[in-house]
C-alpha cells in the first residue's frame, strides 16, 4: 500500500505520528510492529513480526546481520539503511529504549531526512530568536504576542510584551493599520515583505523599520498565528530613501507656475518621507512676482510664510500660520548662514537660544528636536529658506541630510523663481489686457450694457479676446466682440491694432458688411508684416452689431464668430441666425448683414467660443446651455444688473480648466419715445427751406426748445439749401431729441461735404463752416441710398 508519510518530505513539520515503533526480543525478532512502521516499509506486522530486523535493512547492509544477535550487540541509538517494499531506500535515525522487567527493547525510528529538517528549523528559529538587531515575534490568531526576542536578548527569553497587543510595539497613529494588515496575511497567507513602519521597541526605541510577516500553520496546514520580523533600515536602504525624494522632488515641483502652489508642493515632499513639520517662508515681494531684495550685511529680510506641512494633518495653533508676514526676526548666526547660502542643522536648544522666548513659539513645534534650515538661491537672488523639523521622528538630522535638503532646495528654488517670473509677466500681461480693453459697464441711450474678460488659466494666459461698445452719431451704438488667434502678448497687441482699426472705422458709420471687409484687409496686411513661420498664426473673428434705438433696428455681421443669443423681454431666449462670413485674414468672400428688429429691454448677448467650448463640449450645446443661463439669471421680474449677470455667467468659466481666454458682453437695448423724433420729405426746390424752417421752429416750440430754435433755423437753412442746390430731391429732414437735439438732412447724392475756409472775396463756401461753428459736433455717413449730414446741439447752453 502507498506511504503515508514519505521519507524526507520537503517542507515536513515534524510529528509524533510519523514516528515507526517496533518491539524486539533479545535477539532482535520483531515482536510488535506501529502503524507508522507499515506506513514508512510498506510491509504489515503479520509479514514482519517473527522475523529479524536484519531483514529489513538495505541490501549493502544485511551481511552485517546474520545469526541471531545478542541482546548487547543492538545499539542504542543511530543511523541505518532500509528498503520498502517498492525497493525506495533511505536512511532512519533510531533510538532503542530498554523495557523495564523485560529482555524486550522498544525501537524508535524516524526518516534521516525529516529529522535533520527538524533540526535545521529548530535552529533557524533559535538562531532568529538570538538576534539583537531583528526583532521577532510570534502572534497567535487573536494577534497577541506569544513568543519575542525583544527582552534582554536571551533567545527564546520571555517579555514583557507576552500577552500584549500590537498597539503596545508599534506607533499609535499606524497600530490599527498594520493590525488589519497582518489580519490579511493570518486569513490569506499572502505575506508581507518589508514593509517601511516606524515602529517603537525596546531596545531601539522609535525608529524606521522593515516589516515582515508570515503566516504560521499546523501539521494539517491550517493557520495558528502570525510571525513577524523587524529590520532596521540601513545605510543603503537609506540611500535609496533618499534618491526615492530626490526623484519625488524633480518630478513634482515646479510642475505648477503658482508661487504658492509650488512652495506646498515642496513642504508636501519633505512631509513625512523626510521630517514631521515643514514650511517655506519667501520673500514679501514674491507673492506680486517682484524680485527680492538683495540684503546687505545685517539688513531687515522681510518675509512671508507661503506653505506649512505636518504630518499629522493638523498644525499647531502657536505657529506662525501660511500668508502671515513673518516678525522681524534678530540676526542669529542661522540666519546670517542662511544668507550666505549654507543649509544649517541646529538642535532644539540652539533654536531657541537664537530666537529667543517671544519668537520661539511662532518657529519651534511642540515635541521638535532637531531643525534643518535651508536657503532658497535661484540666480543669484534669495528667495526665501524652507525649514524642516523632527517630532516624532526619532533619529535627529545627519550630515548626509543635510546634503539632501540643500540639493533639494536649490532644485526647487528654480521652479519657485519660475514661478516667480511667471506671475510677473502675466501680471503685465493682464494689465496691458486690461489698459487696452473699455470700461467694463456702459450707459448710455441706445443700450446698457456690461462687459467681461477672464484669462486663460495655465500656462495658455492672456489673449486676444475684447469687446466693445462705441457710440456713433444719431444715438445710435456699435456693440463689438473679437478673438485674436492665438495667445501671449503678440496676440495682445494684436487684439489692440484691431479695436483700434474697428473704433476708426465704426465712427465712419460704414456698414457692418463694409467694416468687416476693411478690418479683413488690415489683417491680411498684418500676415505680410510677420514672418513667413508666424503668417498662419495671424487672424481673427469678430462680431459686429449696430443698434439704432430710434428704429429699433439691429444689423450684425459675422466674420467667422459664434452667432448672438438674445433674451427677449417675455424671457425666450434663442441663438440669431447669422450668416457668418471665413475669419478676418482669409479674404476673398464678403460678408452678409442679417437685420432684426429688436423690443425695448431685449438683451443681447455678445461672447467668444472659449464660453461655449468648456470641457471640449461641442459649440452648439455651449450656445443652448448659455441661453438657458441668462434666461435662468434674468428670471423673476425687473431689470437685474447686467454686471452681476455676467459674472455669474463667467464663473463657469472661472472654475472649469480652459485653455482658452473668454470675453463676454451683455446689451440691454433702450428705444427712443416716437413723440422724441420728427421727420419731414421735402422736393427738390429751393422755395421749401422757409416751410423746413418753420416746421422746424414748430416742432422746437412743442419741446419747449424755443432758446434752440434761432441756431437751429440757421443749421437747417444751410444744409437743406446745399442739398437741394447740389444732390436734388427729394430731401429728408429729421429731428431727434435726447440728451442732445440732433438735426439730420438726407439727400441721394453720394458726394462728401467739404468744411473749407472761404475768402473774403468768394461769395460761398461759408455755410458748412457756418454749422460747424454753431453745433457741437457734425458729421456724415453713407447708407444704402445717398447720405445723411448730421448735427448735435446741447440742450443746454454752456454756462458763459
């Protein structure tokens, strides 16, 4: 029959029932045979017993055990060979043990190979339990201590930790978590290898430690606790430690261009992996972007903590806490090395010697005992310093520490003085933004209106959007948003060069379709102007709309910009259908005005993509989502305040990640009373400038504007006269009346009225010079057919 128990199993644990027992008479016949000795020959006791032993053993060694042997002639103990019944041979150890009263003796045996595993196992365990420099312990299934070296080093010695529970070896804050971990290890039998844990034990209190852990199990393999080993880490371990936070350090700091950002990001570094508490304190001028200072001799080092780490997660109330300036401080040795560039290890005691009692409590954490100080240098500037300290952490600053601080220190003072610069130019960069964008609110009689900016976040910055609104002659407004590609100052002063172009070009009261066409050629003029790598880059879209609140008129024209969304005052909203022309720059296509009449109190809402592109959402979901929103910001009644509206709109924006800078402007429109406009149609004779006039004076009288009627009979002589004489009929007289009172005289001819200087001896010449003089302010524009001279005239006179 098969074996039970074969010899020399690997990884055998040792039992009693493996032990093969048979009883010899005093000339070696067996008597009796075990179970265990059928099992290990493969041969029963009726087959054995009245036999001699001799006949068991190997072939090589039967000749030895002929005869009948003497009871003296068996050994007490030793090693011999023997065969099964399968032919498998192999050795046995075995012991004879005399049988009291009897000439019998009772013979133990077991497998050579098993025991001497037993052996090897047993002094593997002594040999571990007589380390002084690992820590062993063996746990039972509820996790308690039931066997550990850590007493006075004798092995196998008892403790005063037997019984106890791990909270009583290890550390508070990370008892409960190596618990549960070791919980795994008993139920899976997954085991744990070095595992890095501060760990407090007798001998070598409160320090880092490797920790392993393996699962124990009985001879039928079912678990019977946990054992576990403590390693202290070594020197070389340490050095892995450290490359370890050199790599962390390279990787994370300076990935942000935030001052502060970047200062947290190295306290989180040295936090816990290289102390218990660490902040950085920078110079006051390096929260604006500013360079710091540079000290001379014993000067005041002004500064300001930017970050502090614990590794507990809180930090104590007593020090100094993040955007704090810190107190002006005395000229400790520390603090003059620090200035020379050189990282300072001091103890506790030597802190608070140089600090003194009053500033101790801001700098020196409870439970610290010993501090690293180091500077913070970045081309040829002192940034600030970043200081770490050790609490809980047992062993104190080395040297070898300090090296890694200052190494690290001078990394990250790059990426703080990057951050530095950065915050700088975009500083001026926002401004110039900022200088070259209007007024953000606008009232005046066509519209209220409110407009808003926000930069793109990153490294993308400021741009090229703006808006815009530009009041034209006759009340009536130009309402402008533009996108200029790309990014950075070039795209800044670009954006500049077009407002400019379209405010020059709108006070000409050209068209929307004929203004964009122009803006379209400076453009192209500005791709010649760059270089051959930078032409691409070069182009825009805009959004042109002009709103005349007399006829409540709207004409926009599109050069590849998103189309408007209006809310109507019922509060519907909707997207304008708008034929958009290619954006400015490409040329070659002309652009398409798309009219509508718009009530008093609609609101018009101008925008860039990067409103309607947030989270890469497509563009037509971003148009529905933002008239969903002003419809939502307008409800409830009245006339909510466009500014607030449009931060509420913006905040969207602020809060998603965008690539992309946004310009948003909101038009609240205003229509002019029909009982504040007269017009009048006149032929082309020059009899009808007295009945002009007179209609004229009338008008005036019922507006209770009597004071303006001589000068303005004078203006509407003039001009009707000079329309009939050189354009003919028929000729349009209309006056307005607002702030200002406006007199327009329209005709069919397209010529351009001249202002000249008159001799004394021409006999004309001298009218339109005339109503220059007597109005504030006249002008021209071209429509569809002919011209309109226009004037405007306070309603007030001007004080004397």
């Amino acid at each position: 029959m098969p074996s039970r128990v074969s010899p020399g199993p690997a990884g055998r644990s040792f039992s009693f029932d493996d032990i093969a027992t048979a009883v010899l008479d005093d000339r070696g016949i067996v008597l009796r045979w075990s179970r265990a000795a059928t099992d290990l020959l493969e041969r029963t006791a009726e087959e054995v017993c009245g036999s001699s032993v001799c006949d068991l053993l190997a072939a090589p060694s039967r000749g030895r055990c002929q005869g009948r042997p003497r009871r003296t002639g068996i050994p007490s103990t030793g090693r011999v060979p023997l065969c099964s019944r399968s032919g498998h041979r192999f050795e046995v150890v075995f012991r004879t043990v005399p049988m009291e009263g009897s000439s019998e003796c009772l013979v133990l045996a077991l497998p050579a190979e098993q025991l001497d595993m037993w052996n090897q196992d047993t002094a593997l365990v002594r040999a571990l339990f007589a380390q002084n420099r690992i820590e062993v312990a063996i746990h039972g299934p509820d996790l308690s201590t039931e066997r550990s070296n850590v007493a006075s080093g004798v092995p196998g010695g008892s403790s005063g930790l037997l019984g106890g529970r791990l909270w009583e070896v290890l550390s508070p804050q990370n008892a409960d978590e190596v618990e549960s971990a070791l919980r795994r290890v008993l139920d899976t039998g997954v085991p744990l290898i070095e595992w890095e844990q501060r760990v407090r034990a007798p001998r070598v209190p409160d320090r880092q430690w490797f920790l392993s852990a393996f699962r124990l199990e009985d001879a039928q393999g079912r678990p019977t606790g946990v054992a576990t080993m403590l390693t202290p880490t070594t020197a070389r371990q340490r050095d892995h430690q450290h490359l370890d936070l050199l790599h962390e350090a390279s990787e994370r700091i300076g990935t942000s261009l935030d001052v502060l950002r970047t200062s947290q990001d190295l306290a989180e570094v040295l936090v816990p992996a290289f102390g218990d508490m660490a902040w950085v304190e920078l110079a006051d001028a390096m929260f604006q972007g500013d360079e710091p200072p540079k000290l001379a001799g014993a000067g005041l080092w002004y500064l300001r903590r930017a970050a502090i780490v614990s590794a507990t997660g809180s930090v104590p109330s007593s020090l100094l806490r993040p955007g704090k300036p810190v107190p002006p401080l005395p000229d400790p040795p520390v603090l003059r090395k620090l200035r020379c560039g050189e990282t300072v290890l001091a103890s506790v005691q030597e802190a608070r010697e140089q600090l003194g009692p009053e500033l101790a409590p801001l700098f020196v954490p409870e439970h610290g005992h010993s501090v690293l100080y180091a500077p913070l240098f970045a081309r040829g500037l002192l940034l600030g310093a970043v200081v770490v300290w050790r609490t809980e952490y047992p062993d104190p600053f080395v040297e070898e520490d300090r090296k890694l601080l200052t190494e690290i220190a001078s990394r990250a003072a790059l990426g703080v003085d990057n951050a530095r610069r950065y915050t700088r130019e975009h500083r001026a960069a926002v401004a110039l933004q900022q200088r070259l964008l209007p007024r953000a609110t606008s009232d005046i009689p066509a519209v209220e209106a409110a407009g808003s900016y926000v930069p793109a976040v990153g490294g993308a910055g400021i741009g090229g959007d703006w808006f815009d609104v530009i009041p034209l002659p006759s009340l009536r407004v130009a309402l402008v948003v533009g996108d200029v590609i790309g990014h950075g100052l070039h795209a800044t002063a670009t954006m500049g060069r077009l407002r400019t172009a379209v405010q020059t070009l709108a006070d000409l009261e050209l068209e929307p379709d004929e203004l964009l066409t122009h803006v379209d050629g400076l453009v192209q003029q500005l791709a010649e102007e760059a270089g051959p790598a930078q032409r691409d880059a070069v182009g825009a879209t805009c959004l042109y709309a002009l709103y005349d609140p007399v006829t409540r008129q709207c004409a926009v024209a599109s050069a590849g910009h998103p189309p408007p969304v209006l809310l109507r005052p019922d509060g519907t909203t909707r997207a304008i259908e708008i034929a958009p022309g290619p954006p400015l720059g490409v040329g070659g296509m002309p652009f398409e005005v798309t009219n509508l009449r718009l009530e008093p109190g609609s609101v018009l809402a101008l925008y860039t993509d990067g409103l309607v592109t947030l989270d890469g959402q497509d563009i037509e979901d971003g148009v529905s989502r933002l008239a969903d929103g002003l419809a939502a910001l307008c409800d409830g009644g009245g006339s909510p305040s466009l500014d607030g509206v449009g931060r509420s709109l913006l905040s969207r924006a602020a809060e998603a990640p965008s690539r992309d800078d946004v310009a948003l402007l909101l038009a609240r429109t205003r229509a002019l009373p029909e009982d504040s406009t007269a017009v009048w149609q006149f032929p082309a004779d020059p009899a009808i400038v007295t009945e002009a006039r007179e209609a004229v004076t009338g008008q005036l009288a019922s507006w209770g504007l009597d004071h303006l009627a001589f000068t303005t009979e004078l203006v509407v002589s003039e001009l009707v006269t000079n329309a009939i004489r050189y354009a003919g009929g028929p000729v349009a007289l209309r006056l307005i009346r607002d702030n200002v009172l406006i007199c327009e005289v329209s005709d069919p001819s397209n010529t351009q009225p001249r202002l000249c200087r008159a001799r004394w001896t021409d006999e004309g010449g001298r009218g339109l010079y005339l109503v220059a003089q007597l109005t504030t302010r006249w002008g021209s524009r071209y429509g569809r057919r002919g011209k309109t001279i226009w004037t405007e005239q306070p309603l007030v006179p001007a004080a004397e």
